[in-house]
C-alpha cells in the first residue's frame, strides 16, 4: 500500500518569491480581465458560428466574432509571455505552466491558420468555420487546464495534506505540486 503521507514528486506551482511577485505584478491583472472578455467573446462566437452553420444566416456576424475571438487570444497570449517572463523568468514553458503554453500553442496555430484562410479565401466559409470550430475546441481544453492551474493556486496556501514540517522553526510549509514536464 502507497504511503499517502509522502509529499508529491514535483515542485510547488509557485516558490514564495514567485508568488508575492505574481501578486504585485500589473500583469495579473491584465490577465484576469482578458481572460473573462476572451472567454465572452468565445461564447457569442459559438453560439454565432452554430447559428450560421445550422441557418445559413449571419455569415458576417460569425466572421467577425471569430476574428474578435482570435484578437482576444492574441491579446492574452502576449500579455500572458509578458507575464510569465516577469514571474518566472522565461517568456513561455516556465515549468509550472508547461503543458499550459504548449497546449496554448496549438490554439494560437489553428486560429492563425482560420484567419490565413478567411483572409486567403483558400477554405470555403464553412470550412473556415468548421476550422474556427476546432480551434475553439483546442482553445476550451486549454481553458480547463488553466482553470486547473487556478484552483491550485487558490488552494495553494491552505493545502495541509502536502505540508511539511520546517524541524528549524517548527513551522509549516504548505505547498501545492505540480509534475515537471
């Protein structure tokens, strides 16, 4: 039987200095406000893309929606390297959120490749859309991994399952772990 008391293999999400300067950063802020917009964005998209592909009505509409969509992303993508180079050093694949910035890059590929092809014309419309539908599909499991990385982040400080006691001090250290890519 495993000994469930052993801590996990892997590091903490964040060390305390990328914590404290995660929460002092502008750029978490930025994040948490185009995060919620791009996610709107992403919903209207959807509902008008499945509208025009179901009616055959609303074509500019749904266009359009998923050039704001893909705007967002590229918005979020940016400010999200600026980020991660302030907190952790590196402009994409800190440890921490490896697995994140791959995944993120598949998303940024397909909605690039949706945009070449409604401004190439080289797919038809409902190609194009069919293609913005797999992006977005990409983009929702991207999503999840980041609402993951949030909630443990959240739960970072109170986790007393993988605390550890500082024999120096007599403290407890908490920490959330996370598997290195």
């Amino acid at each position: 039987m495993p000994d469930t008391a052993s801590p996990p293999v892997g590091r903490p999400l964040y060390t305390a200095e990328e914590r404290a300067r995660r929460d002092r950063s502008v750029w978490t802020v930025v994040q948490g406000v185009l995060a919620p917009l791009q996610l709107l964005a992403f919903l209207v998209s959807v509902w008008l893309v499945l509208s025009f592909l179901q009616s055959g009505q609303g074509e500019t509409a749904a266009t359009v929606s998923i050039v704001v969509k893909t705007l967002f992303l590229y918005a979020i993508m940016v400010t999200g390297a600026i980020w991660e180079k302030e907190i952790f050093g590196v402009w994409l694949f800190a440890p921490s959120f490896f697995w994140e910035d791959v995944v993120s890059m598949v998303v940024i590929a397909l909605h690039t490749a949706y945009l070449y092809a409604f401004l190439s014309g080289t797919l038809g419309v409902r190609e194009q859309l069919l293609l913005a539908l797999v992006a977005y599909a990409t983009y929702v499991i991207n999503a999840l991994q980041f609402f993951y990385k949030l909630r443990l982040a959240r739960r970072q400080p109170s986790i007393a399952s993988s605390s550890s006691l500082d024999l120096t001090t007599g403290s407890s250290a908490t920490r959330t772990w996370v598997t290195e890519p």
